[in-house]
C-alpha cells in the first residue's frame, strides 16, 4: 500500500527524530463505549507490550458504571492504553485507547491531540453504549471507522441496519472483527489507513 502523506515523525532534523527519514507516523485513537474491547484490541495487535491503566472495579462503582450486557467484567480502564504497530517498513501506527466509562469522558480532550483517525469499536448486544464516541469523533472532527467486536452470543445485524442505527454516514466504513485476534485487529487498522488515504484524495481532488 502507498501511505505517502502521512507524517513524517522520525524524518531527520525534528525534534524527537530517528534518522529513518522514510518513517511515517500516524496516531490513531481506539474509542467506543464500555466493554466494547478497547483494551483487548490494544493488547492483541500492538509490537510492544502495551501500556494499560486498568483498575479493578469495586462495589463502590456498581452505581456508577453500568454493567449490563458486561456484568463478567472485572477490570476497567481508569486513563488510556496505549500500543505501537507497524503496517510496513515505513508506517508506524500509535494506539490510544480510550476510557469508555463516562466518569472517564473528561480525559478525551487531551488524548485526541493530534489523532489523525480513530476506530470506534460497537457491541452490537449494546449499540446505545458507543454513541457518545460517535459523537466525540463528530464533534473533534476526527475521522473514523466502525468496527464491530464480535461477542459469543452476538447476533448477526445487516450492516445498513447498524448504519442507520448508529446514523453515520454511508462513506464511514463498518467491519466485523474479533478483538482478540491480531490479523483481524490489523485489518481494521488497514481499513482506517485506507478511508484516510481516501479522504485525502477526495480533498485534493476539489481543490
């Protein structure tokens, strides 16, 4: 794939510079609602051990955090995971997963400085929990793709049906993946490079 275009972070002469002028860098923000599989997805696909902030969920928090849908989840992110992968030789992608609780929302600001594109990930069993990242991807005028996390007991929606429940536009691409497998999670990272090199073209084109 061309990812010409992107930023050059480890061009030399910047600061922060590695020298590997062909290297381009692109952060990338990992959102949607709680227990949708932000950390998991971080976890399985990054080269590096990843930077987790999670925190067990105490009986102090059963009226703050909804578990319905997730009642099995014993552990949440309290601040941002964060990982590293490279596509190829010349594209590094950085992870930022988000908090998905809304206690938590007040820490997104900061953590979408600089974000090139995001993926929202959408339980289908809990649609109604990612639409707040929608709308924060909307609002920060992020561009983003929607990625389904497959569940056991899922069911199998048309993908023009969670379109229009989720009301996003029809150019904002929706995969089904499994968070807990590297391929899969790197190709939806694929997917995003792909409508972000998409994007572009389209914008240079009108000029």
């Amino acid at each position: 794939m061309d990812f010409k275009g992107f930023d050059h972070a480890g061009a030399p002469g910047r600061p922060g510079g590695t020298g590997r002028g062909d290297t381009r860098s692109v952060k990338v923000m990992i959102a949607g609602g709680f227990g949708t599989g932000k950390t998991t997805m971080v976890r399985s696909v990054s080269d590096i051990k990843p930077l987790t902030t999670e925190e067990t969920l105490t009986q102090a928090s059963v009226d703050v955090d909804h578990l319905i849908g997730v009642a099995d989840k014993t552990q949440t992110t309290v601040s941002l995971d964060f990982g590293k992968i490279s596509l190829n030789d010349t594209l590094m992608l950085y992870l930022f997963g988000t908090p998905g609780q809304e206690r938590f929302w007040f820490l997104w600001n900061g953590l979408f400085k600089g974000a090139l594109g995001a993926i929202v990930l959408v339980d289908t069993r809990r649609l109604a929990s990612s639409f707040r990242a929608i709308e924060e991807m909307e609002r920060q005028r992020v561009p983003f793709v929607i990625a389904l996390n497959v569940f056991p007991d899922s069911q199998d929606f048309p993908v023009d049906e969670i379109r229009d429940a989720l009301d996003i536009p029809a150019n904002t691409p929706v995969v089904t993946f499994d968070a807990r497998d590297r391929a899969s999670s790197r190709d939806v990272l694929v997917t995003l490079i792909r409508h972000l090199q998409e994007r572009s073209a389209v914008a240079l084109e009108s000029r």
